[in-house]
C-alpha cells in the first residue's frame, strides 16, 4: 500500500507551512530520525534503557542526527498538532507509520515534550538519557535540559507547554493574523464557485475558458487546510441543488485535498490533486438538463451520452496550450477515476465476499473516486434525497465497495470522523477496524 502512494515530486518548488523548501534527502533522514525514536520510545515502556536491546536503535540514531548536522548544522525537531517539523521542513510519513507518529507525538507531549535542539554531534550516552525521559519507571517531567539526575549536555528539550502556550498566543492575538483564517477558507470556496460557474460556462459553449487561472485557487486550498481542515470539510455542506456540478467540483476538490493531506502528499502533489479534481466532471457540463435531472433508468443512448462525458473532460484538457507530465497525469486521472477498483465476488445472496483488483489506478484517481461519490451520495438531487454522512458510507463500504480502494476507504472514513462500528455490521466492523 505505501508504495502506491509513493508519487514522484514534481519540479515545481515545494515549501513547508514554515516556508522550508522540500528536501528529499533530508527527508529521509527525517523520517529515520522520527522511525528511530519511536521505536526507542515504545520500548522505554517495557525495558530499562540499561538493557543490552537499546544498544544497536541508539548507534542507529545517533549516526542518524549525527548525518543530520554535519548537513543542516544544527537539527532542531518540533511536533506541532500532528506533525513533526525537522528545521522548519515538514516530515512527510507514509500512510503505515501515521498512527506511529501520532503515537510518539501523544508520549512527548505526556512528558511536555515538545522536541529538542542539537548544535553538536550527540553521544550515545546523551541519547540514553534523553530516552530515560519516558521510561515508565519515570515520574517527574523533564527540564530543558533533561532530568534532575541525567543531565542533558548538547542537547536541549523543549518544553511542550511554552510551545503550546505561544501558538495559542499567535492564534488568540489578531495582530499576529492578517485575516480570520475560517473567513478567508470561505472566501476561497466562493471564489472556486465563482470560476468554476464561468468554466462550466464556457465548455458548454465549446470553448473552455483556461483552466490554469484555478492554481492559486487550488494553491491557497492546500496552504490553509493543514491548518483549518475541519473548516473545509463543513463548507462541503454548502450546496444549492440547482448549481449541483458546480459545488460538486469544488467541494471533490476540498475534501481530495483534506483527504491527501491525511495520506502525507506532499503540497506541491496536493495542488496537483485538487487542481485535477476541481475539473474532473467538467464533461457533465455537456448534458441536457433533461438528462442531468432524469429519474428513473436512462436508455442505452442516454448511457452513451453520459459515458461520453470522462473524455469530453479528457479533451478539454488537451485543447490547453502545451502539454507535459502534468497534463498527462490530469488526462489519465480524469479518466481513471471513473474506473471501478476491483471486481466485486458476490454470495447466492448478494452479498460481495471480496474484492479482485482489476488494475493498479493511480491514487489521485483512487482518492477522487472516493471524494467523488461521497460527495454525490450526501446531495440532493431531482431524483432522490440526499443520504446522510453515515448511510453514504454505509453503502460505499457495502453495496459499492468494489468501487473503491477498501484501503484508502478505511481511511477517510476516519478522516470524515465517522467510526465505522456506527455503520457496519458485526461482521464488516471486524473486517474495518483491522484496517484502520
């Protein structure tokens, strides 16, 4: 699963919330560092550090901090809310180690720790001492520079409690923000609604208007949900039934990006996400009203039509000025996302046994799949009312499974805060949960 979510970084230069330009070699040696004391932390809980299992983890982590100064110069790890920040740099992890570092932030944080700073080559003897901090033998919180009777030499603690003190000073003070950050995420969308409106526009008319105009909009999508995601996915609500595709695309868009961010795409790869999810159902802008809004079955020639819609988005694209690996990617995903995941096997009642993968999509086009038919099933349309959150993914995890990566769909259902126990059956729960 995490190498499918392994996309190449694009050339495009790629920062930090902090401003800190994206580096994969120090990011790996980030994602070592953070690997490394997780496992030491974890097993503080069960041995004493004086035991003979620490010896090889903490060699390994010193040659990985070691390596890390004689590059940066300096090595300075803050968790801030679910993230880990090397030297300003966010430390991207893969889908299998979230729940590690979610688990290694909540065991710093217990002992109001909120990272270290190092200018100078660590010993091992430092690194011990520092791992004593969380032993479960310990009971007192750490200074800055470490416990009373295991003093700290080069390396210096910070105090998870004046850090959080100061973001919330930075978050409470208004001088300190240029704009109401929630105000400014609905500014945003309206202007989405805007340009998407004025786009649909023009490719019913045949002539679609330039769609790179929405970068920035997709660009200032990404900057502010790693801040404000529970913003954007309650905006995702805000939907009139007679502009239905139009805040269909945006709001796909929204949650792709929400959604991706839980992933640990990068932000360069979630403004190429959202950028192509924004416009993935823009072929939809080609049918008749009568047939958009039809209850009922469609005719085979009504079906045609509608198939027809993925590659009139495919050639819309293709009508742009130039074309690169960034246009490929958006031709291939707007038409992927449209294909089921697997083939579903079913029971003599009907019900799916399981999944047989048919081919190995690309996962933006897996992730706008899942947006995409969430976002359809909790709206109203002419022909039916809208599901609520709980009972779309019901059936997204039952009756259309085989539509969906069963993986990455235990995912955002977490994401969407909805627990699976709530919508599954006993049988299902057990088969979820393991997943999540």
């Amino acid at each position: 699963m995490a190498d499918n979510l392994k996309i190449t970084q694009s050339q495009d230069e790629s920062t930090s919330e902090f401003g800190r330009e994206h580096n994969e070699k120090l990011q790996g040696l980030a994602r070592s560092l953070v690997a490394g004391l997780y496992m030491l932390v974890r097993s503080v809980k069960m041995y004493d550090p004086e035991n003979a299992v620490f010896q090889k983890p903490l060699h390994q982590l010193q040659d990985i901090i070691n390596q890390i100064i004689g590059k940066e110069g300096r090595l300075e790890l803050t968790g801030v809310k679910e993230s880990f920040y090397l030297n300003g740099m966010l430390v991207k992890v893969d889908l299998n180690s979230i729940e590690n570092q979610r688990y290694l932030l909540a065991e710093l944080r217990a002992k109001d720790v909120g990272g270290f700073t190092l200018t100078k080559p660590v010993t091992v003897p430092e690194l011990k001492n520092f791992i004593w901090i969380f032993s479960k033998e310990q009971t007192t919180a750490s200074e800055e520079d470490g416990l009373s009777n295991r003093k700290l030499l080069n390396m210096r603690v910070a105090k998870f409690s004046k850090l959080k003190e100061k973001l919330n000073k930075d978050l409470d003070n208004p001088g300190d923000q240029k704009v109401d950050r929630k105000k400014y995420a609905m500014t945003i969308y309206a202007r989405a609604v805007f340009f998407l409106t004025k786009y649909l526009e023009s490719v019913r008319a045949g002539k679609p208007i330039n769609a790179s105009k929405a970068l920035r909009l997709v660009q200032d999508f990404v900057d502010i949900s790693y801040e404000q995601r529970t913003h954007f996915l309650g905006m995702t609500t805000m939907r009139r039934e007679d502009d239905y595709l139009v805040y269909h695309q945006v709001n796909v868009c929204l949650m792709s990006v929400v959604f991706g961010a839980e992933l640990g795409l990068t932000k360069p790869q979630l403004r190429d996400l959202g950028y192509i999810a924004l416009f993935h159902d823009a072929g939809m802008a080609t049918l008749s009203e009568e047939l958009s809004t039809k209850r009922g079955a469609l005719t085979p020639e009504e079906k045609q039509t509608v198939q027809r819609a993925p590659l009139i988005s495919v050639r819309n694209i293709l009508m742009e000025k130039g074309f690169s690996r960034s246009t490929l990617l958006r031709v291939v995903t707007t038409f992927e996302h449209k294909t089921d995941f697997g083939t579903a096997v079913r029971d003599s009642r009907g019900n799916i046994q399981m999944i047989i993968p048919k081919t190995n999509l690309g996962v933006y086009a897996k992730i706008i799949a899942i947006c995409d038919a969430y976002d359809a099933l909790t709206s109203k349309r002419p022909y039916r009312d809208a599901y609520g959150p709980e009972v779309a993914l019901m059936l997204m995890w039952s009756e259309m499974r085989n539509k969906f990566d069963p993986e990455l769909l235990s995912v955002f259902m977490r994401v969407m805060a909805i627990q699976p126990v709530k919508v599954l059956s006993k049988r299902q729960q057990s088969l979820s949960v393991s997943g999540l």
